[in-house]
C-alpha cells in the first residue's frame, strides 16, 4: 500500500510537477531577456560625481507633458530633467530648478516615437564644490562651467544648455525615470523604459 502511494507520488512529480517548474523557469528566463528590469527599480543613487547618462526608450505616445527622466536633489531643492513628446515624433528636453526656474529647449526630431535615445546631462548638482579631489587635473575653467551651467546632450546634439545659479548639497540623491518628489510641473514617472545608466 505505500509502495503504491509513493510511486503514484513519483508518477504525479514526474507528469505534473517537474515539468510545470520547467515551464516556469524557462519563462522567467524569456522574459528577464526580452522584458530587462528598468533600473528605476534600483534605489536612488547618490554617492557619486559626474554628467549623468542615460539610455531611453522611447513609450511611442505623445502626452505632451514633462515626463523625469533624472531627478537630484529633495523636496524643494532638486533640478529635474525632463523629456516633453509630441505627435511626429518631436520633442522638447527641459530642466526645473525647483523654486527658481524651468527651461525648454526647442523641439527637435526623434528617430522614432518608439526610438533609443542616449542622453547626456550636465548640472552643478552633479558635481562637487571646487576644491574637491574629484577634479584632478581638471582647469579651473571647467570646473566653474560644470558648477555654473546645465547643458542636456542627445544623441551627441547639444539640445540645451544655459547659465545657472542654483546650490544643492553635495551627494543629493538622484532618482531616474521616476519624479517621487513632487512640484507642480514635472509628473511622477517616465512612461518609456529606462535601459541604462550610469555617472561619470
């Protein structure tokens, strides 16, 4: 009698269960390869220096509103830069410094509503104050361009870039793809994928 339950038990684990984990195991794999995590996944970062570049995908629509796509700072003292899609596959890149200002650069083509973008942003919240060892033997010139200057490049155009005059504390923390603090202008969440990321 137990002989017979045990091997009614191998007969079920052989027919049912083992190949249902296989099953599952083989899906998770296919969508881990064509579905990779959004790194907004991971938390924010904030321990390190430099321009901050980003590889988009594009959602395909065109809300029309400031969507993040990188967000440094806290409540009341970030910068925020955003991507702004429009029909025909146009769009407009900004940045906000909360309480202070926003800024749009003019529309520009896009080579897809569903494109790969590769983005490049410069602002003083990304680097340290002057004296820092982060520098080397970087000039002095460029030290006081990155700290007093944003500039947004995409796909090697330079699509904005001014003068500023705005201070954040050192290591803000930056969050990408996602808007978790607020304000009046920039919504929550970047409806494309972000693909990668990476400062320096």
């Amino acid at each position: 009698m137990l002989s017979r339950f045990f091997a009614g038990c191998r007969k079920a684990a052989v027919n049912f269960a083992i190949p249902i984990l296989l099953a599952w195991l083989l899906m998770d794999l296919l969508h881990y390869r064509l579905y990779p995590s959004d790194v907004r996944d991971s938390p924010a970062s904030g321990n390190q220096y430099g321009a901050v570049r980003l590889r988009i995908r594009l959602p395909g629509t065109h809300a029309g509103i400031p969507e993040p796509l990188i967000v440094c700072g806290r409540i009341g003292s970030a910068t925020l830069v955003y991507i702004r899609l429009f029909s025909g596959s146009r769009a407009k890149m900004g940045v906000e410094f909360w309480g202070v200002k926003a800024d749009e650069s003019e529309t520009f083509p896009l080579p897809a509503m569903d494109g790969v973008l590769d983005i490049t942003c410069y602002a003083p919240a990304f680097f340290p104050p002057a004296d820092d060892p982060y520098w080397g033997e970087l000039s002095d010139g460029l030290r006081r361009i990155r700290r007093t200057q944003y500039c947004i490049v995409v796909n090697g155009v330079v699509r904005l870039r001014r003068p500023v005059d705005y201070s954040q504390s050192p290591h803000s923390p930056i969050y990408v793809g996602r808007n978790p603090l607020g304000g009046s202008l920039v919504s929550s969440a970047f409806t494309g994928a972000i693909l990668k990321e990476f400062q320096k």
